[in-house]
C-alpha cells in the first residue's frame, strides 16, 4: 500500500486540471444504475483511462468515467461504471478511486449495485439500504504494509454503514412509497452466478443479497474515514428451490426500472444532509 | 525493498537461515513456540540463552505490524530447550503463504518435536470472557489463501531438500494432508496443564479470516454460525504447514475482545494488543506446566 499515496496523488492532479471544486459526496454507480448523472448538473466528466492509475470498466452496462458536478444543490464526484475483482484487477486498483473521491474533499460515499435477493421476501425491483456485509471475495484491498496517512491498520468494522443515512434513506423511502428493506450484503468474487447450494449457503450465514462488488469499495470508505450509504437493487430474486437461469438483459431491465426509486433516495439524502 | 520485489524463498535461503541459527545455539529445540499479537512477553519466563534478530536471518520476513517484535528467542523453559518466534508475519500484510510459514520450516529444520502456535482472538461464542485461553481443537479456514498461487509450499519433498543440520523429529503419528491438525493428545495435555496453572482455558474452534479490517457483525454471525468460537487473522499457514511436514501441533488463542453482533462495541489493536499482554502471564504459566508434564514423561 506504500505507493497509493503517490497514485491518489497523480490521480488528483489530473481532474484538478478539469474541475477544482470541492466534492462533498462521492457516488459509484453499478449495473444499469449509470441514469443518476442525468439528475446532475455536470461540470466535468473526464474518462478513466485519462486518470493515472485507474483501471478501466469492462463490465456489460458500465460507462467508464468521472462525473463532477452537483446533485441536489450538493457537490459530488460520480463514477459512471465501477470496477470488480471478477475482471481481473486487484482490489487495491478497484479501490483507487474511493481514496481519491476522498482526497477531492468527500466525507460521504455513496455505493450502489444491483443484487440477487435471497430473502424470500424481497421481490424483484425492490430497494435493499445496506445494513452490513459479508466478504467472501477472498481478498481484501487492505493487505499490504499499511501506509498510517490512509487509516489505521486494522480498521474497525462495527458499523460500516452509517446508522443516520441508513434511517435516513429508509424514511425517504417510506414517504415515496417505494420497497426498500434493510438487508446485509454478501460479496462473493464472481463472475459466475451461484450455485443453488451456493445461495443455500449463503442465506445460511445469514445474507439477505448477493452481489459482486461494493465491498471492497466499503472497506476502504472505513479505512479512510467516509461514512457509507450502500443501496442495492434487487434485480432478481434467487431462491434455490425454484431458481431460473440468469437472464443479464432482465437484470439489466430491472435496475433501470428501479432506477428512478434509487435516484429519489440518493438525491433526498443529499438534501437532508446538506440543506440548503 | 517493497513486499513484491522480495525473491522467493529457495532451500539455500532456508539453510543459511537455519545455519545462523545453529552457529548461534548449539541446541536440538524440542518445542518451537510461535508469539502471537501482544504476547512477545513470554519469553521473560525462559531461561534466554540467545536472542537472534529477524533481520540476521536471511529471507527473513519482517513484522510490520503492532504489538509484534522480531526476534527468535533460544533457551529453557521447565528444563525444555525451545525456540520462541516472537513476532510472526501475516498474511494481511501482504506476504506470501510461503513466507509466512518459513518460522514452520526452521522449527522442523532444527529438529523441533512440536510447535505451539498462540494468537490473540476475537470471541464469537458468548460465553468466552476477554483473557479466557481457547486450546485450539480445530480451525476453519476463511482466508482465502491456502497457498499463494504458483507457491509449491504444499508439495511435501520425501525427502528435505538437504541433509537436516539438526536430528529431524521421528515419523510423526500424525501428517500428512489428511492429518488431525491439531494434535489430540498435545490438546489434552494442554487443557491439564492450563487448568493446573489456574488458567481460564477451555478448548474451542479457530476460524482464520484475511482481515486486516475486524469482522463486521453480520460476519461474526457468519462465523458463529458456521461453528467457530474465536476468529482471528493468523495461525492457520503455520498450522497447515506443520502437517505438510509431520510437526505436531497445538494451538493457543488468547481471547482479546468478544463479540456480541447485537450490541457491538468498536475494536481497536491497541486494545487488542493490551488485552493479549494482560493474558500473557496465564499463557506463559499454561506453557510452562505443560512443558513441565513433557518433560517429566507425566500422564498426558
């Protein structure tokens, strides 16, 4: 982790030269989520294989770049596609942009995904406020020697996701009549979806959805000090008893649909934490 | 030098590193203990008769972590020539399988009957207090490196790459892939020796995780659930190559914080560090009784 430093460094300098604002929330939007920027006011957008040291997004529904500007009034940096360690890079790269969101100034971080929902009671389309995960990735962005101006060594984990956003998003979407459950968020390394014993398994150590992404982004949001909304869209429902073959395109339909919900929520967090 | 430029061990890295050894103790250690988080303190109870310093041993990997110091420590305890590793390297810290478990090799290297791993542990099961002593009766592995990938660690030679320096232990009773792990009869004689020492121990299941952030609480769930009663970051390369080798195995984790999901409170590593210091002096009284009972040939 000793050349991060330098990295968030490089990193910076390079929006710097496009945008000098002051971010005060960083978004990562995940599968089909990318809309949200259509809410925001855009001041620069700039490509990640501009940035030094970013990877690139492979993945099916991702756009690959930066978005600066304003949503709700509020300052923020979006990143338009995300990474995951399924295409093969390594955690600390995937990483690299929430220590620079933070570096450009933000004190929040925002995550979003679309998930399996293993919770019998959640449908399709609905709205999950991450309460707390699980990492089987089997890996994790912090090993390395740690470097003491990023965070602590052994980063306390007790509550990853803020109480106050958690609540906060829940009671916006109560007012707008949209389902949104609190739920904890299994990531698994992917890129196969699972097995039936598979989601056996991990409903059995008590996951409510799967996904493959968002934690690693999380660990690090704790190592370096953001308090983290995490908000997944449940995009299709994966009960090992009666389970059907994946369908992407369905899944991609599914977080779009749901997209507008998970906008409303986003944007009425903002408000509330930065009213003007 | 950064952690990925460092050149992989070869069998002359780890004879040079068992040679210094041997130049500097001239002495067939029974027992080789490995010092986990906070523990280092052990070794004021041995009769030190040398100390080497991590960085003279060539290949070598260096502690980076708190509550770690850097030393083998060589001399007695209850009349028992040992080793004590004190500080240990780990996995989080970005270093390899095989680097982690090189304290393994030199132990068996230098002719070693057994190995004592210790570590400092989160409790996940309610009833383990913070300084109860969990004797490690078997461990799941969470880490998600067994072996780094490419690393030949787990290929057992039939024979040691060199002539041993040092007599090597008899045909162990237990080895191999298949083996016990921990050793039944080295876990019975230890929970005798910890209760003799007016110890709080009681036997329990290890469930090793990468770290190096603390679990979540859906996570300690996760591990209760799954049957683990301690989690920690470490333990588990040691121990698995202990059975590639044939070395016996017992395992001590001091309980530094326990978690309750439902009422979680933060952990920090200088508590953690703090908390294993605290219970040092009852592990130091449960090795030395149990060292003791070898010695003397006392029921096990």
């Amino acid at each position: 982790m000793q050349e991060l430093w330098g990295q968030i460094a490089d990193a910076v300098a390079r929006i710097r030269q496009v945008w000098n604002g002051n971010v005060k929330a960083g978004i990562i939007l995940g599968t089909g989520l990318g809309g949200l920027v259509d809410q925001m006011t855009v001041e620069a957008a700039i490509e990640y294989e501009e940035i030094p040291h970013f990877p690139r997004s492979t993945a099916v529904s991702h756009r690959g770049r930066l978005v600066l500007g304003a949503l709700a009034g509020v300052p923020v940096a979006a990143m338009e596609g995300r990474f995951h360690a399924y295409e093969g890079y390594p955690l600390q790269a995937i990483t690299l942009p929430v220590r620079v969101m933070k570096a450009l100034g933000a004190e929040l971080l925002v995550v979003s995904n679309a998930s399996g929902g293993m919770n019998p009671y959640y449908s399709a389309g609905d709205i999950v406020v991450i309460d707390d995960h699980i990492n089987l990735m089997g890996d994790n962005p912090l090993v390395g020697i740690n470097d003491d101006r990023l965070g602590p060594r052994f980063p306390d984990m007790s509550q990853p996701y803020d109480r106050r956003l958690t609540e906060r998003a829940l009671e916006i979407a109560r007012r707008g009549d949209i389902v949104a459950h609190r739920g904890v968020f299994v990531a698994v390394l992917g890129p196969n979806l699972e097995t039936r014993a598979e989601y056996r398994f991990l409903r059995l150590i008590g996951a409510d959805i799967v996904g493959m992404s968002t934690v690693p982004e999380v660990i690090v949001a704790a190592h370096c000090g953001l308090r983290v909304l995490g908000l997944s869209i449940v995009t299709d429902m994966c009960l090992p008893d009666c389970l059907e073959p994946a369908n992407i395109a369905r899944i991609i339909a599914t977080a779009n649909g749901a997209e507008p919900h998970l906008r409303k929520i986003v944007t009425g967090v903002l408000a509330a934490e930065w009213p003007h | 030098m950064s952690l990925h430029d460092r050149p992989p061990e070869t069998p002359r890295t780890l004879r040079s590193a068992v040679e210094s050894i041997c130049n500097a103790w001239n002495c067939q250690p029974r027992a080789a203990i490995i010092l986990g988080t906070g523990l280092g303190g052990f070794v004021d109870s041995m009769q030190l008769q040398t100390c080497i310093d991590y960085r003279s041993l060539p290949g070598f990997p260096q502690a980076t972590s708190i509550g770690h110091r850097g030393q083998l420590a060589c001399g007695r305890l209850a009349d028992t020539p040992i080793v004590a590793f004190q500080g240990r390297v780990h996995l989080y810290e970005g270093y390899r399988f095989a680097e982690v478990t090189l304290p393994v090799r030199i132990a068996w290297e230098l002719g070693a009957e057994m190995l004592l791993v210790t570590n400092a542990s989160g409790g996940v099961n309610p009833l383990l207090s913070v300084g109860d002593i969990v004797a490690i009766s078997d461990h799941i592995n969470l880490m998600g490196r067994a072996v780094a990938p490419g690393s030949t660690a787990i290929e057992k030679p039939d024979q040691p790459p060199f002539e041993p320096l040092c007599e090597s232990p008899a045909e162990p009773s237990f080895g191999g892939r298949r083996s016990l792990g921990y050793c039944p009869r080295l876990l019975r004689a230890i929970l005798q020796a910890g209760r003799a020492a007016r110890a709080p121990i009681v036997p329990g299941v290890y469930v090793g995780m990468l770290g190096p952030n603390y679990e979540t609480r859906a996570e300690y769930r996760m591990a209760r659930r799954l049957g683990g009663d301690v989690v920690g970051m470490s333990t588990i390369p040691e121990v698995l190559e202990a059975n590639r080798l044939g070395l016996r195995v017992a395992g001590l984790s001091t309980v530094t914080n326990v978690a309750h999901p439902d009422r979680l409170d933060k952990t920090s590593g200088a508590e953690v560090a703090q908390a294993a210091a605290d219970a040092a002096a009852d592990l130091g009284r449960t090795i030395a009784a149990f060292l003791t009972n070898a010695g003397t040939g006392a029921p096990q």
